[in-house]
C-alpha cells in the first residue's frame, strides 16, 4: 500500500466539523487576497456542505475580491431549477455575501460550448481555494470511477453518472425519486482539482463511513477517485463523529 496519506480532522459532530472547516477557508482565502489582491475559489455543491458554507459566508473575508466557480453541473434540468448546483451554491453561499465575481456553470443549451465556455474562465488563472466533498461512490465532483482520469487533458467534459452516484442525490434528499435524477452532468476534471493551493475536503454523515475508509485504506487509483487526495500537499478532509467513529474538538468555537 501507498505510504502516501491524508490529513484528516475528526469533530464531534456536524457543527463544530463545518466551524472548523470554514475558518480554515476563510483564512486561506483571505491570505491569497492579501497576497496577491485576489482569490478565485471553486465550490461544491451538496448538503455535505452546508454547515461549513453556512459558516464560510459569516467569516471575515473580503469577499469584493473572489471570483467563485463551481465545480459540477447536471445536463438535463432546465434554467431555474432550484435543484441545480448553481441555484444552491447562490442560496447557500453568494447570495449571503457581497461576492466580487462569480460563474455558474449553464449547460440547458449547448453542453460542448459550455464546457469550452467555463474551461476559459477555469484556465485563467491559477486557483487558490477548493471547497469539496467526497461521493459515495469515491467521486470527486462529478468524476466517477468510470471516468475519472488523474491525467485528463481537459479542463471540463461530460459525463455519466453512475447508479451509486444517482441514489445518493436522493439519499442526500436533493430529488425524491431515482427516476428524476439527471444521467448526465458536467464537471471539471481531477487534474483542475488536484491543481489549487488549498483543498477543503468535508466529508460528515453516516453514509460517507464506508467510502472514506475505502479511501484510507486504498493506493491511489482511479477507481476510488478521491484517492488522488493523498497527493495534495495541502489538503484537510473535515468529518464527524458519524464517519469516523470518534470526535475531536479543536477548540474552534462558534462560527
């Protein structure tokens, strides 16, 4: 096995996980702010993000100097949709905040030019944050064992989705049935992932247990996606009690 491993941080439960999880953010993010004038950050878009997102956007950053993405997108929803990832990471995070820039990602039309369209803003410059999650399946973003490539060439493709993948939007409550969850998605690739200076990785709930001692456990291989993570040199994985097994309280606080 690797002797490759991940930096992870145990919390005693959801809460003081997402407290943790967006402090640390913040702070990056505002460091590459005060490093360079600007931050661009990637977001995730699930409800293993909420508490930490909900914290993110009481933070003290200067939010007037991000340019936020998000990292996925699903084919086949139409415009307005509250169950797009654009319409949550709005109602979560950029409609909290006074946001500099952001870019969602609108693929209802055409899903080439739009992946061409949204690679140009990606490749623009580096990116310094990345707020994540893991999938049941070992996804990250929408990159499914099927398709994830620790060498893709692109910056953003189209993709399947897997019936793992498809039954967690509805065991995540985001659709209520498996029939109305979309087949296809867009999403940016592991090499754009893999490439920011900062991964937050927030992993809390029961369902996450199994996959993420998988990833523990594992070498790096593209069947489990998110082994990739073990070759970030800086990357934390936030989880719970639920995951783990244990807690830790870190001393962070209210948020």
């Amino acid at each position: 096995m690797s002797g490759l491993r991940l930096n992870i941080w145990s919390f005693e439960n959801r809460e003081k996980m997402g407290i943790a999880a967006a402090r640390d953010t913040a702070k990056k993010i505002q460091e590459a702010i005060d490093r360079k004038g600007r931050a661009r950050v990637i977001f995730a878009s699930a409800p293993s993000q909420d508490e930490m997102l909900d914290c993110l956007s009481r933070e003290n950053v200067d939010w007037t100097k991000v340019t936020a993405f998000h990292m996925d997108e699903y084919l086949g929803l139409k415009a307005g949709d509250e169950r797009l990832f654009g319409a949550y990471i709005k109602k979560h995070l950029f409609d909290k905040i006074p946001i500099g820039t952001y870019f969602l990602i609108n693929p209802e039309d055409d899903p080439e030019k739009e992946t061409m369209r949204y690679g140009e803003l990606i490749r623009e410059a580096p990116i310094d944050v990345c707020c994540m999650g893991i999938g049941e399946n070992g996804h990250l973003a929408f990159n499914e064992p099927a398709y994830a490539n620790f060498k893709d060439p692109e910056t953003m493709k189209r993709v399947a989705l897997d019936d793992v993948c498809r039954r967690q939007q509805v065991n995540d409550g985001c659709f209520s049935d498996l029939n109305l969850v979309p087949r296809e998605a867009l999403t940016l690739t592991i090499p754009v992932l893999m490439s920011v200076g900062f991964i937050c990785c927030t992993v809390p709930g029961i369902t996450k247990r199994e996959i993420l001692h998988r990833v523990i456990a594992s070498d790096v291989e593209e069947k489990i996606p998110a082994t990739v993570l073990k070759q970030h040199e800086n990357c934390r994985i936030y989880t719970d009690q639920d995951v783990i097994g244990h807690g830790r309280d870190d001393g962070h606080g209210d948020c």
